[in-house]
C-alpha cells in the first residue's frame, strides 16, 4: 500500500520531467546509431599507381575494388604518388616487385599492404581459384559494430539506468524529503522496493526500446533467442539500479554522483570484452570478475552473435542475480543513517 | 493527566562531541510545549530522537507508553521538519495525497483530512499549483499541513512559523490552541520567537544540550525576575555560564 504509494509519486515525477524521459529512451538509441555508422564505414578505396605490371594483375586490383593508374617510366616516385593522390605505387623492375606505401593512415596501409601481397603471391603461384575463407562466427560482412553491439547494448542500458535511478533517489535524499519520509510508519524495505518497481519500470521500456531498436532498426547481429538478450539487460538494468540507488547514500550532490562514473562506469567498458581481456596481467583479468557488466556482456555476446541458448549462459545469470541481491541487501543498511529503525 | 512523552537521562553524541546532555522531562497530553533555545543548542536533535529517527547515545524516550524508535507509534505523531521536505515538482494536491496515503486512512478520511488540512494553512485555492511555484511562506504551509495530515495525537514542529506572515501566524497558533482543547492534542513546538514561547503552556530552555530551565511561562519569568520572554531567556542563559 504504502510501497504502491510512492511508486505511484515516482511516476508522477518522472513524467513531469521530460528531459530525463529523453535522456533515458533516445539518447542510447542516439549513441548506439552513431557508434553504429562510425564503426560501420566503408573503407574508402584506395588507388594505386602501377609500373610494368601485367594486365592480368590489373584486373585482379580492379575485382579487389582499388582503382588502377597506369604510369611508365616515372623520375619521382614519392612526386608522381603526391601529384595523382595515390596511396600506393606498384612497380616491377626486373621480375622484382617495388612498393611504396604513402602510409598517412597505417591501419589502411597495412590492410592495402596485405591485399597486394596476396595477390602478389596468388600471380606467382599461378592460383585460378581465390582462396576459400571460413568463418567460425559471422560471416565476411560481420563488422566491429557486431561484435561490440552486444556489449554496448548493455552498457547503455546500465549507464543510463544508474544515472537516473542514482540522481533519483539523491534528489529525494538532497531536498529533505527521505528524511522526511522516515518520519512516516514506511519501512526502509518498503522504500527500497518502492524504488526498485519505480524506476525498474522505466528501466525495462529503456531496454525493450534499446534492444529492438539495435536489432531491427540498425540490423545488429542476433543468433540466439531475443528472450535472453531481454533477460540478461533487464538483470543488468536491476543491478544498475540497485548500485546506482546504493552509490547516491555516499553522494551529497548531483554534481558527486556524476563522479561516480569515472570511477564506477568507465572501467567497466574496459573489463567488458571490447577491449580483449586475454592479454591483460592477471591481477587485472581478476578485477574483471567484480564487473556486473563483464557478466552481462558474456552473455549478451554469448546469445547475440554466437547464438548461446539460455543453458549456456546461465552461470552470468546467476552472478547478476547475486549482484542484484548484494546490492539491494546493502541499500537497506544504507537507509539505517536516516533512521535506525 | 496523561503523560504522552517521557524523556528520561537522554544523552546523544556525534562521535566527540556531546549534543545533549542528561536530558529529563515529561509531556502531558493536552498541553503545548515549546523547545527554545539558540542554534546548535539541540533542540531539532531532541526532536528528532522523539520521533524515533536518531538513538539517544544513553537514556531512553517513550511515547504513549512505547519505547522509542517504533514504526507504530509514528502514525500517533505529526513531524514537520525544520527545513520543507517537498516534492517541488509535484502540485500541494498530489503532496498532501502521497503523505496521506503512507497512513493508514479509507479514502473518505484522507479526501476529508486533506481538505481540513489545506483549509487550516489557507492553501485550499493553490493546491493545483506545483509546489516548485509556491513562495517560501505557502511551503511552511504545506508542511504543516502534511503534519497534520493524519490526525495525529502528537504534532512535534520543528520552527513551524518561519517565514509566515504575522496574522497567518497568529491563526495557526489559535488553530494549535484549539487542537490541544478540543482534540487533547500533546504539542511540541520548537521557535526563537518569545512572543510564542510566551503562547506555550510549558517552556523548555535549551542551550549547548542541557536543559537549564523548565516551567510554565509564568513560573519562567518569576524565577528569572523578567518581565519579558527575552529577558527569561538572557537571565537564564547568564545564570547557567
């Protein structure tokens, strides 16, 4: 009754502010189109200056879509690359391939590098058949964005869930108003629960509208069920809110529970798996086992691109479901500064 | 008389330091009673421990006969905290609904109490408006109207008449009059201003956590050979340094 009270005032609340409504159902999808079309861009094409090169070389430049500009007898090398804006220069002196890389962007450089190589080597080897590739997950087309989607989703549905319920429950603990509570007969589990169903509400239309957006909207990647990528968010929404609503008891401003995300937030994007966790030194692969979102990304990577089916994911689950219980366990206490009782 | 309140050897500390001191008193149902006292002397602490939201360090407060904390007791008792806890972006309706929903009251209780409250502050006709729009004087309203919300036995106000105007002033302390005769209300008021003191039926004198003086206003001024509150109050203050 009185739990129904007050989640009913959250609503209120919350619907009066237009502004965090917005910050908490577009900006992810904001954010997640934009990482979408930066990760997504096509690599320009390249064009490369050839010198004595066979025709049927040139062809196979032409398939591999990098543009062709044929030169004889060039002075300058580096001079005609600059004047004809061409990222490479290909040229065969006595059977012997020359290149010349322009290298402004390496990472371009050493993809065009690889290119030619290849097919330096198929010319020579004389192969009609290109080479059969195999991929174990995804496919040729599979970009960056596919691979981190997973992860990303559910960072933003834990980021924005934390913010709002963290400066939420701060505000009502900053303008009195939680103290004042404590003056009524409520109890602090009922506060706590009140909260919980409050902002969990919002929370879950967060992440159904994130999660269907991602997947039908920008066409990330789903193997597995879209039941458990719903699952895992909404257990990692519950433990954003438990630890945002924890974290706002040791805040005495907004300005303070921004600072918690430097802190709380950021290293956790770098334990969650974007970043490969293999090669770090083991006393920082350990610190990984204390981020909700590691759990949460595993198993959001697991269903998304490698198709787990539930059984497979089931021990992050459970660690998020610890996670959840731990923190709402601690928010109990945490309310004991406001009354003993 | 009934007593509602006992405070027996209460002493609270915040790590070092002693916020208040072998405290002793009683309520009597029925009566006003005003804390004053300077600043920092403790009163809102006192107040806040009857209510059952801090622990005394040593000591012990009842309140009708109950041990205090106890959630029970807490629908018996009216807190209007010194400074307004509100929700600015809610109207004063949709405040008064909320606080009153946290009590056990039938809807036909909580629409009647609602309006009785907001008629008592005078806040009836701007209920609509958000309580982000109110002045500072319609919020102490609002608070006090909150307090009063679900009838309770005992109001403990924490300087209720801050910042309103002297004739709203003069009806609510008629109103508090009025609640302790008719309805046997125990009241607790905490103030600066000696002209109320002066409308209590006791006077507690609090300065750095002790209680240095207890009585009825008359007996107060008497013992001080004061003519005015204010004079009780510095003779009071000199006689204990």
């Amino acid at each position: 009754m009185r739990t129904a009270a007050l989640i009913k005032r959250i609503f209120q609340q919350m619907l009066r502010d237009k502004r965090t409504l917005a910050l908490l159902f577009v900006a992810p999808l904001l954010v997640l189109t934009l990482m979408n079309l930066v990760f997504n861009g096509k690599t320009v094409d390249s064009t490369i200056g050839v010198e004595n090169v066979s025709p049927a070389m040139i062809t196979q430049f032409k398939a591999a879509d990098i543009k062709v500009e044929t030169f004889n007898q060039t002075s300058s090398t580096k001079n005609t690359m600059e004047k004809h804006d061409l990222d490479a220069f290909l040229k065969i002196e006595n059977g012997r391939p020359e290149l010349t890389l322009l290298n402004t962007d390496p990472t371009a450089a050493k993809s065009l590098q690889m290119k030619i190589k290849q097919m330096l080597s198929t010319q020579k080897a004389a192969a009609k058949d290109p080479i059969q590739t195999h991929y174990i997950y995804g496919s040729k087309d599979t970009g960056f964005f596919d691979v981190v989607s997973p992860i990303l989703i559910g960072f933003f549905v834990f980021f924005f869930v934390f913010l709002i319920s963290g400066v939420g429950l701060l505000k009502e603990r900053t303008t009195g108003t939680l103290e004042r509570l404590m003056a009524t007969p409520i109890k602090r589990g009922e506060i706590v629960l009140a909260y919980l169903i409050g902002f969990g509400a919002f929370a879950v239309i967060q992440t159904i509208i994130v999660v269907f957006y991602a997947i039908n909207v920008l066409d990330v990647v789903l193997v597995g069920s879209i039941w458990n990528v719903l699952l895992v968010n909404l257990l990692l929404a519950l433990v954003a809110l438990s630890l945002g609503i924890l974290l706002s008891s040791f805040a005495a401003s907004e300005f303070q529970m921004v600072q918690f995300i430097p802190v709380v937030v950021i290293p956790q994007v770098f334990f969650s798996g974007i970043f490969p966790i293999e090669g770090m030194a083991d006393w920082l692969q350990a610190l990984t086992k204390i981020m909700p979102l590691y759990y949460a990304a595993d198993a959001l990577k697991g269903v998304m691109y490698k198709g787990f089916a539930f059984s497979d994911i089931m021990g992050d689950i459970l660690v998020l479901m610890i996670f959840a219980a731990v923190f709402i366990i601690l928010n109990l206490f945490a309310l004991k500064k406001y009354r003993k009782l | 008389m009934k007593e509602t309140i006992s405070i027996q050897n209460v002493s609270k500390r915040f790590g070092q330091k002693m916020v208040l001191q072998d405290i002793n008193f009683r309520v009597e149902e029925g009566k006003i009673n005003g804390f004053i006292g300077p600043s920092g002397a403790g009163k809102t602490t006192l107040v806040k421990m009857i209510v059952g939201m801090d622990v005394p360090s040593s000591g012990s407060i009842h309140v009708l006969d109950h041990t205090m904390p106890n959630l029970n007791i807490l629908e018996e008792i009216g807190y209007m905290a010194q400074s307004d806890a509100l929700y600015t972006e809610l109207t004063g309706m949709e405040n008064l609904k909320f606080f009153a929903s946290l009590y056990k009251l039938n809807k036909a209780e909580r629409h009647e109490r609602i309006q009785y409250a907001a008629g008592l502050v005078n806040l009836t006709e701007d209920l609509t408006k958000k309580v982000g729009a109110y002045s500072g004087g319609m919020k102490r309203r609002l608070s006090l109207a909150i307090a009063l919300i679900q009838d309770p036995k005992i109001l403990l106000l924490d300087e209720p008449t801050v910042g309103i105007d002297p004739e709203l002033r003069f009806s609510i302390w008629n109103e508090l009059e009025r609640m302790k005769n008719e309805e046997r209300k125990t009241i607790i008021v905490t103030t600066h201003v000696m002209d109320e003191a002066e409308r209590c039926d006791y006077i507690a004198m609090i300065r750095d956590g002790a209680l240095i003086a207890w009585g009825t206003p008359k007996e107060l001024k008497e013992r001080y050979h004061a003519s005015s509150f204010d004079e009780v109050f510095l003779n009071a203050g000199r006689e204990n340094q």
